[in-house]
C-alpha cells in the first residue's frame, strides 16, 4: 500500500465542490499532514494547456476523450504519484469518474472505450475517497447562471446534465465503499462538516 492517500472531488457543473477543496486542504493540514490540491482536466503546464482546449475548442468526442486521459496520464505521472509516494494526501478536483461521467453519460461514448483507457493510464490506481457533490438541475442550473462566462460544457443543454448526473450516481451504486454522496443542496456549514466526517473516516484508516 502506498503511504498517501488520494481523493477526488466530483458532481455536476455548479454542484460547489470547488469551494470545498482549499477549505478540507486546510483542514488535513491542520492535522499535520502534507496536502497536495490539484485540478483535471490539468493539474500540470502541459495539462493546463489542454484543458484550455478541451473547455474552449470544438471537437469529436473520442479527441476529447483521449485528450481527458492524455492530461490524466502526464497528471498521474507528474504529480499525483510522486505526492502519494512521498506520503501526502492529494485532493484532486475531478478524476476519471467524470470521464464517465461526461464523455458516457453526457456524449455517449461507448463505456468499453472508457474502460479500456482507464486501463490503460491507470489500472492500478483509484481514489482512496470520491465525494460525489449531488444537486438536482436546477440548483446546479442557478449557480452557473450567477458567475462567469460559461464554458463549452457548462452551455450544454439539460438532457446532458441529467445523463451526466444518473451515470454519478449510477458509480455512486456500482463503488459504494470508494464514492460518497455529498448533499450540495445544504448550507455550505453543512456541507462541510459532512465532507470533512468522510475524510476523517479516511484518516482513521492509515
Ligand atoms: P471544472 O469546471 O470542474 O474544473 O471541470 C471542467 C470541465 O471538464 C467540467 O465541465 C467537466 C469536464 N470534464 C470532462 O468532461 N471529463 C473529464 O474527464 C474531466 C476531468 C472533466
């Protein structure tokens, strides 16, 4: 077993698990640990750059894709590995269950595609922890219409969400030991302590 841990945060464009990440980081930290936050797509220079395409450029869905697990592979081997080999905990905002998520559920892509390049960048690695951020549409809908200019998958339509969200929750289903569904309809107080409840359970476990 390797000595880190690693965790992902996941849910529908405007579910709020961003907000969640420096604050749980904080909160790790204050327990002594070494934390590592991260992002995906990016997370590395060259990752980065290809996140810029991905949310901005139009494209077929298997580049997109293959482009996702491209950013994923330089991003494992960069630096989630090497955090969880030196023994910190890496909390990444997205990971291969949105994959799923997004190019399944929300373009269709044929699962075995998916299966097969997760095999391929990373059949020996999954999140210790996945906090699943839930919130139905409309909520999610809210928040994104509040801030910035929307990016290529933040203006898809509500069918793409809904089929984003049911393959979320279908993992939820498939790994209950590894995804935890996190209420984001809940006051942010809430939704905190429950997100730092199930990474304490982690905690307990090394
Ligand atoms: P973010 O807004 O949470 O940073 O995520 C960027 C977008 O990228 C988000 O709309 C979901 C999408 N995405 C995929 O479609 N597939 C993936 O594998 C990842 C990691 C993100």
């Amino acid at each position: 077993m390797l000595p880190g841990k690693f965790i992902s945060f996941e849910g529908v464009d405007g579910a709020g698990k961003s907000t969640h990440v420096e604050a749980v980081a904080q909160y790790l930290r204050d327990r002594g640990l070494n934390v590592v936050t991260t992002r995906e797509p990016g997370g590395t220079p060259l990752g980065e750059k290809l996140r810029e395409l991905l949310l901005h450029e139009s494209m077929h869905l298997e580049t997109e894709a293959l482009l996702m697990f491209a950013a994923r592979r330089e991003h494992i081997a960069k630096i989630i590995l090497p955090a969880i080999h030196r023994g910190d905990w890496v909390i990444s905002d997205r990971f291969t269950d949105a994959s799923f998520a997004y190019q399944g559920g929300g373009r269709r892509l044929a699962l075995d595609k998916l299966q097969s390049l997760e095999q391929w960048v990373h059949a020996d690695l999954q999140p210790d922890l996945t906090l699943l951020f839930d919130v139905p549409l409309e909520v999610a809908r809210e928040r994104l219409s509040a801030g910035r200019a929307l990016d290529k998958f933040e203006q898809e339509k509500d069918d793409f969400f809904e089929r984003v969200r049911e393959v979320y929750l279908m993992r939820v289903r498939s790994f209950p030991s590894r995804i935890k569904i996190i209420d984001g309809t809940r006051p942010v107080a809430e939704v905190s302590a429950q997100v730092e409840h199930d990474v304490t359970a982690l905690l307990g476990g090394q």
